[in-house]
C-alpha cells in the first residue's frame, strides 16, 4: 500500500485546512449552547466543493476516489472545530446524496444531484424507528402501492438533518410481502403533504447538527420517488451503511490530532511540583497512547480507502474500522480532558465539546457492538440468522 498524496490531493488539503481554519469556526461555542446549525457555514463547505466529493463531475461534483476523500475528510475535521457541522455533512453525503448516485434513475440523479452539490437541498436519511434501532429491518413504517402512487404511514426516529432536510430517504416495508423482499426506499420531499417534522431533539453532543423525528400520515408519493427497484430497500440501505461507516470517522481523525497537538503543547508549558506536566510519566503515557491510537485509527481507514479504490471487499474492514476509531475517538477525548484537568473540563477550552460529541461515534451507523457482529459474521463466526 502507498499512502503517498499526489501534488493535486495534497494542494487541496492545504487549501481546504486554511479555508476550515478561516471560516468555519465562528462563534461555535454559543451556537453549540443554543444548537444553533450553521446555515452559512454549510453553503461555504458546498462553494468549496465539499458537498460533491462522491457525485460525478456531470452532476456538479468532483467524482473524487476514495483516498481523496479520506484525507480531504481528515484535514476538514482538523480544521474545522464544529463537529456538528461535520456530521451533517457526512449525513448529507453518505446517506442522502451517495445512495442517489449508486441507485438512482437518470431523472433521479438529474433532480437531486445538483442541487445537492450545489448545497441548495440538504438530505436526510430516515431508517430508524422508535422502536427499531440496531433491529434496522423490524420496521413498521408501511408502504402500500396503489397504482403508480405509494402510501407512507409510520414514525421514524433519530433523523439527522432532519429539521433542516429538504430530502428525506424514508424505508418503509409493504406487509403483504415476505420479510426484507418487502422493504422499498422512497425520496420524499419536504413539502410532501402527510410529511412533518418535528422540532429538533436536544441532546448530549452534535448539537450544531439538527436531529429530528419524521413523521408519515397518509404520504402519498409518486412511483418516480422510488430509489431502486421495489423491494430493494435491504440493497439500498445494506450499501449505504457500508459507505457511511467507511468514512464517517474520517474527520475524527482530524480532531483527534488537533487534541493531541493541544495536548503536547499544554504539556510542555503547564507546570507542576516545578517542572512541566509532560515530564510526569501519568501525562507523557496517556499522551503517547493518543498518538499510537491515532496513528492506528488512520492506517485503518486509509487502509480502507485503498480497498475501495482498488475495488477490492471491504464489508469486514469498514466494521472494524468503525469500532476502532469510535472508540479510541472517545478515549482520547476522555485523555485530552484528564490531562488539562480543570480547564479542560470547561467550555472555554473546548474539550469537553469534542468529547461529548466523541460519545455519539459509538452509537450512530451502527453500534459497536452491532459491528462486532458484522465483522463475527464476515469471519465465519455467527449463523446468518444472527447478522444485523
């Protein structure tokens, strides 16, 4: 494997880090107390070309491969500080705009994918239910088709982008037909009649990235909303996920090296007992255990994007990858914390902001524990019957 940027990746890295630096960090510890999404912000990353990354170049975008995306990912979370603004995006880009790309028709791709580059139309992805989570398939949103029209009815949970989503991939399962045969994806347009949304949910992290419930009351869409054939949701949804856990994590990497950078600095100059923190082996360790965490975590996912790249399976290596970088993100969260000691348990500092945003990394896309078993399964040591 060669990890080697060409001069053209590693001109864009430089610009895209002097440009995240510049205008992507304005008044973020307020609007991280008032969940305030930073509108303006997003139609920045889309002037910059951030929001076309996987779309062909004849819709907008700059059809990049995945180690382009990876780095230029990586660099973008090193830059930019929001990481709320960082997870909408990867929302955006993983599970709205890419699915139109691998399974949408021609009309499709030509409706959505513009705009969606253009940052004009923000995309959502609603698979998730109240009372379906890690159970991704044990849904009880139902479709029924009548004619060339389908009828949505159903409550999806934790949609992120939601409040703000001018596009929502909604799963829904017709009962009439036998288990994941059944389960169709449909896009459905905001100001679709029987389609709400609720105010956005508060919660612990990401609080910049709007989440919300979507709520499906007689929805009736046109047979062209479809993505993919009917009963191609497990498909459709099966891709996607594999695609957003392959990079999701890719702008932790960048935070977790501007924590390290922090935390070496602040090391050197914080003194106690009359020498700096950094000579005390309790902080010079864990500090040595953020680096290896990080340096693992990022062959790990330019491993993966070398996969991809070459065309090569990767449904085992995005699962561990997931896990592994998940939770080092959060260790080193709590590490970067400990070691500041009561200043970076403040929200001045800021540590305390990328650690609670850390937390979420073990849940979204798939659990830990729910990649545990994929990765089980792809080696051969659970019964199908188990795989989630």
């Amino acid at each position: 494997m060669d990890f080697e940027l060409t001069p053209e990746q590693r001109a864009f890295n430089e610009n895209l880090e002097k440009f995240a630096l510049r205008e992507l960090n304005d008044d973020l510890i307020d609007r991280d107390k008032d969940g305030v999404f930073a509108a303006e912000n997003w139609r920045k990353c889309a002037d910059i070309g951030l929001l076309g990354l996987p779309v062909p170049t004849g819709y907008g975008g700059s059809g990049a491969d995945a180690t382009t995306m990876m780095t230029a990912l990586e660099t973008l979370g090193y830059g930019c500080r929001d990481n709320g603004l960082l997870f909408s995006l990867h929302a955006h880009l993983w599970a709205g705009t890419s699915p139109v790309v691998r399974f949408g028709s021609a009309e499709q791709r030509e409706k959505y994918l513009p705009a969606m580059c253009a940052g004009e139309s923000i995309a959502g992805h609603a698979m998730s239910e109240p009372g379906s989570g890690s159970d991704a398939f044990g849904l009880t949103t139902t479709v029924i088709r009548r004619g060339d029209r389908y009828l949505l009815n159903g409550t999806k949970a934790f949609v992120s982008n939601a409040p703000i989503a001018d596009v929502i991939l909604v799963f829904a399962v017709d009962a009439q037909k036998r288990g994941f045969a059944g389960v169709s994806a449909f896009l459905v347009d905001r100001d679709t009649p029987g389609l709400t949304v609720s105010a956005p949910i508060s919660k612990m992290g990401l609080r910049t990235s709007p989440m919300g419930e979507v709520h499906l009351d007689d929805c009736e869409v046109p047979e062209s909303a479809r993505l993919g054939p009917e009963g191609a949701g497990v498909a459709v949804f099966t891709w996607t996920m594999e695609r957003e856990r392959s990079f999701i994590l890719a702008t932790a990497l960048g935070t977790m090296r501007r924590d390290l950078e922090r935390c070496v600095e602040y090391a050197r100059t914080r003194r106690q007992f009359g020498q700096p923190i950094g000579a005390f082996q309790a902080v010079s360790h864990r500090i040595v255990d953020m680096r290896m965490r990080l340096d693992a975590s990022r062959l790990m996912l330019h491993r993966l994007a070398w996969l991809i790249d070459k065309g090569e399976p990767s449904k085992t290596e995005a699962a561990l990858a997931k896990v592994y970088v998940s939770e080092a993100f959060v260790q080193s969260g709590l590490d970067a914390v400990q070691i500041h000691g009561g200043y970076g348990y403040t929200t001045e500092y800021e540590l305390e902001r990328d650690l609670r945003d850390a937390v979420a990394a073990r849940i979204y896309s798939g659990t830990s524990e729910i990649q545990r078993n994929l990765a089980a399964h792809q080696m051969g040591l659970t019964p199908r019957s188990t795989r989630k």
